[in-house]
C-alpha cells in the first residue's frame, strides 16, 4: 500500500469518477486515486489505530469503497467485553434526504453487515453478494494490515434513495470508520469528527465531493 493521493482530513474527500470499471471486476487502481487518513477520535479514545479509505464512482455500476486497517492480531469476533475489530462506510446518497443512509461494516474475519435507515426504519441489506466484497490482508513498510473492497450498486442507490447518477461537483454526506483495540481498550477513529456512541449518526456526517479522474 502506498500513501499517492494523501488527503488531509480537513479537506472534503473527493470521490473520483471513473468510466471504464469492468461491470464483473469492478476493481479501480486503487493505489492513484485519493487516500482518506481516519484520524478523529470518538469522545472515548485517547490513541486509536492508523486505517485509511478510497472512495470511487461509476455511473450505471456504483460507488467502490475500499477500507483498510493497520492493525496486528485484530479481534477476530467479539472478546469477553463485546469488543471486536471492524471498518465501516456510512453514507447518505442522496443530499435532498439527508437523514436516509446506508451503513455497511466488516470484519477481518470477512463478516459483512449492511443496511439501510430510511424514514427511521433500519432494513438489513440481505443480498449481501451484490456488494461485491472482497477481503484482503497483507504487510507493507507500513506494517501488517487488514481490509476489504465493497460496491454500492447503482441500483440500490437508485430503488432505495432514489439517486441520479452523479456528476463532476456533487456532493453527499458520511463517514468512514475503523474501531480496534488498543491497550486492551475499545478504540474508534473515523475520518469526520465523531461523538458519543451513535457512529453512523448523519447529524455528524461530513461532505463528500465528486470529481472526474
């Protein structure tokens, strides 16, 4: 993993719009196109673990996310205390609903949840296989590291948000997660300032921009 494309938290994220994904292999090349540094603690965390995310996007196919954690021996499932190790994407993708989002999480045991909030109603995502997932781990002069890549359908943002397909200079709202521990303790970081328990509040999203590559 190298670090091109670094952005600083205090900017928005750029989502970067690319034409030409294969629709069976929706992988971009991940290493040119932004980096987001998750570097916010939550209220609770005093030190947390170094994660980063790249977001891209292609019209007709979807949104791409890739998520990854520095973490050695993350916690495969709960611990005796609850705990566990787990990276997430949080979005709301349509900026005329604000409050409707969509929440996708997993773990380094290759677990994924996802969902929907619309209206306040929580509807699990039960075809989890059209989000394309697919877990990685690995070592680089970084150090040892943990992750997956997930797409976010066109068609699941169109029948549940009712999204157009986005252009060059729109913008939407959300977050991006990595919870570990450290020293024993139960650590969050995101890449949008986030506080109290409620993670994937859209009260404390922040802006995402969409940019041609």
């Amino acid at each position: 993993m190298n670090n091109k494309g670094m952005v600083d938290v205090i900017m928005q994220y750029k989502i970067t719009i690319i034409e030409d994904l294969e629709p069976h292999n929706p992988q971009p090349e991940w290493d040119i196109l932004p980096v987001a540094k998750l570097t916010q603690p939550s209220d609770a965390t005093e030190q947390g673990i170094f994660a980063q995310a790249a977001l891209c996007y292609q019209p007709g196919l979807g949104m791409m996310a890739r998520l990854w954690a520095f973490e050695v021996g993350p916690a495969r499932g709960e611990t005796q205390n609850g705990e566990k190790s787990r990276l997430a994407l949080a979005l709301a993708p349509n900026p005329a609903r604000p409050d409707d989002y969509l929440s996708v999480t997993f773990e380094p045991d290759g677990t994924l949840t996802a969902y929907t909030v619309i209206n306040k109603n929580t509807l699990a995502i039960e075809n989890t296989k059209s989000l394309s997932f697919l877990a990685f781990a690995g070592g680089d002069l970084q150090g040892e590291y943990w992750g997956g890549t997930f797409l976010l359908p066109q068609q699941l943002l169109n029948d549940s948000f009712g999204c157009s397909p986005y252009k060059s200079g729109d913008r939407i709202t959300g977050n991006m997660l990595h919870t570990g521990m450290v020293e024993g303790a139960q650590a969050t970081m995101a890449f949008f300032p986030i506080s109290g328990k409620e993670l994937s509040n859209p009260k404390q999203f922040g802006t995402f921009e969409f940019i041609h590559f």
